[in-house]
C-alpha cells in the first residue's frame, strides 16, 4: 500500500472524526462542524470561504502558476437516528447519529487539505476542498451549494468524491464508468372522493378502492415500460385512507419512491404514473392529484475521470485491491448534481463488515444508516492519499 508519508501517525484524525463523530448536526444545522473545518483549514493556511448554501464552505489552496482545478467534496451532515453504540464516541445528542459515515468523509479532506498545506512544492494550480450540507434526506445541499455559485466562484476542470461502503476488504475501491447509483425520487398520490358510513357505500364515492387499484396497476410500470436490459424500481410504500373502521373517507393516498439510472427512464416512469392515476381515478369517479419530486438524478460517473480516477487507486492500494467495474447500486447521493456540473467520478472505499468497531457498539451490522453504524479509522489515511496523490496527478509540479 503506498499511502502518503505524513500518514504514518493519523491519531489526530481519529480524534477529529471520533469529535465530529459525538457532535453529529443535522442537514443546514452544521453550524459547529463548519466552525471546526474551517478553523482547522485556517490554522494550516488554506483560505477559507463561509456560507455556501449555509454551512457548507470551501477551502482553496493554489499553489505555482498553474491554470488547471480539482474540486474534492465531502458530506457533513448526520441522520435523525437515535445511536446504539455506547462507546466513548456516541453521539451526545439524542436523535442524531452519523450513521452513514459523513464524519469519516470530513476528516479524510481534512487530512488530505493538511498534508497537501504541507507539501505545497508537489502540485502546480488549485484545490477546492468542498465541504457540503445537507447531504441526506433529500435536502440536495450538493445542488444548493451549486446554485449559490459554487463552481463560478471556485471554478473546478473535475470534480470527485468518495463514500464508505461494504465492498469488501477494507481499503477496497470500487467503481465504474458510467452509472454507480440511482437516481432519487418521491411520489404521492391523492385520490379524491366523497365520504360516507362504510356500511352505505353507495352513497359517497370511495377513494380507497381507487387507491388500491392504482397501487395494483403502479406495480406494472417498470416491466412494461422500461427496457429489461436497464434497470429501475417503483416501490409503493405508503397507503392512507381512513383512520376509522367503519368510515369511507373523503381522501386516500398511495406514495413511494422511484429509482432509475438514467433520466429518460425516469422520465417514462412520470409519465406513465401520472396517467395511471388520472385514468383510474376516473374510472372510480375520483379526482387525483400527483406529486412527483425529483431529489437527486443518477450520479453518473464521466469516463475519462473514472479511469484516471481507477489509476490514482491503483498506485494508492495496488491493483487487486481496485474494483473498477462494480454494480450500480439502487442507493441514491446528490453529488450526483454536481457531476452533472462538472466532469468527474465518485466512488466507494470499503470500511469493512464491523470488526473494527470498540467494545460498548451497538447490536446491529456495520452497514450504513444502522443505529450500530461506525465509520472505520482505518480508512482515513487510505481516502485521504487517494486525495492527495489525485491532487499530485491532475495537477502535476512543474520539474
């Protein structure tokens, strides 16, 4: 493994993921972990930027007289999960856990932005260390950070990121050319009626028999209208009609979510789930009302950086250790905004199956969004040479 010298020691990572780790913040509430980066990125002499979409922020190093950029992003945010683990390092706030690693993500760039602070003679141009809100749960800070002019203000050639994951042997990187996560959507829809006693059907007009038809029908739209060689999902989750037994109420709603890997797949889907639920609602003398939200498109990883992504792994862990052509998974992630901004790869780093977790963790796997979740340290000086030896390759010194 060639990990980056200043990495032989990283105890003072793990203690700043193990301090974010107790100090989880919730999407947009960031307010002290930004205050810890950016004071951090400080303290080491990389210029700092403030009130990104918020609490995100960006730190930018430059170094030479060179034109080019990198971009590196990582998520802050933590979920509204009550944590099980009872080690030292559990989360001090109730209802809020960093269950799917982002306090892991933010001190890998914060160990790659100090080592590269160091090293300021081994790149020639610029690095936005990018450190975003609002991650999960929808909230598309990615897009937001974007929309705040994120890549006008610090302008990147690429972009890349990378997310624990179970893949394998810990230290393991996985990704592809193409598509590595779905996109991320929400529908609900609402079927309107007229209400009466249950034992009187025929005197209102029933919005549940609506509902469970077109639940039924919604089951039908991936097979028949998205081709078998792609993949994508139509789940029904949610069903709501009356809270009485004996009532038939006025209002009844079926909801769930959609995954696909590319937008005209997902586009077909709309379509056709807007016309399912208008005709069926006609058909049992309803009125329906759709919503379709789009939180996050596919994240599709561009070619070139992909493979000179897979190269800078290669050199980090050797070739046995990089899978570069792994399975898109159904999972969804907003830095997919950002790819669809600018070039560049997002990726997986293995953290392992839950043997590095201390004594006092909690009874679940070590798979995120679990309540026994905890980030392996192992990791940190891995991602961050990935990092650093990115940074040394897209922005080589001038000899």
């Amino acid at each position: 493994m060639n990990l980056a010298d200043s990495f032989a020691d990283f105890t003072r990572f793990v203690d700043i993921r193990r301090d974010i780790h107790a100090h989880p913040e919730l999407g947009f509430e960031e307010h002290r972990t930004s205050d810890k980066v950016a004071k951090l990125l400080a303290e080491w002499g990389i210029e700092v930027h403030r009130g990104i979409a918020g609490t995100g922020l960006v730190g930018v190093l430059r170094r030479g007289s060179g034109t080019r950029s990198i971009g590196l992003r990582a998520d802050m945010d933590a979920l509204p999960l009550h944590e099980a683990n009872q080690f030292a390092h559990r989360s001090t706030h109730d209802g809020r856990m960093h269950a799917c690693g982002h306090d892991g993500h933010t001190t890998m760039l914060l160990a790659a932005a100090w080592h590269l602070a160091q090293e300021g003679s081994r790149f020639d141009g610029t690095v936005n260390f990018i450190f975003q809100p609002a991650e999960e749960m929808g909230k598309a800070g990615a897009k937001k950070m974007i929309e705040d002019g994120l890549f006008e203000r610090f302008p990147c050639d690429a972009v890349f990121a990378l997310h624990n994951f179970p893949v394998g042997e810990v230290g393991r990187f996985a990704l592809n050319e193409g598509a590595l996560m779905a996109s991320s959507n929400t529908y609900k829809v609402t079927l309107r009626g007229r209400g009466t006693h249950a034992s009187m059907p025929h005197t209102g007009v029933d919005p549940v028999g609506a509902v469970i038809a077109l639940a039924q029908q919604l089951q039908t739209i991936v097979p028949r209208n998205v081709a078998s060689t792609e993949r994508a999902l139509v789940a029904v989750t949610q069903l709501q009609g009356s809270d009485a037994p004996n009532v038939i109420p006025d209002v009844a709603s079926v909801g769930g979510t959609v995954r696909t890997f590319s937008i005209p797949a997902l586009d077909r889907i709309e379509q056709r789930l807007r016309t399912l639920a208008e005709h069926i609602a006609l058909a049992h003398e309803c009125s329906a009302e759709v919503s379709f939200l789009r939180a996050s498109p596919p994240v599709v990883n561009h070619r070139d950086e992909a493979r000179f992504a897979a190269a800078v792994m290669r050199e980090v862990v050797g070739e046995q250790m990089v899978t570069d052509d792994f399975p898109a998974v159904m999972g969804a992630e907003d830095f997919a905004h950002m790819l669809l901004a600018r070039p560049g790869c997002y990726a997986f780093l293995g953290n392992g199956d839950g043997d590095h977790r201390l004594e006092g963790h909690g009874p679940g796997p070590c798979i995120i969004h679990n309540t026994s979740f905890d980030f392996n340290d192992e990791i940190i000086p891995i991602g961050a040479s990935y990092f650093v030896k990115l940074v040394e390759r897209w922005l080589p010194a001038v000899p």
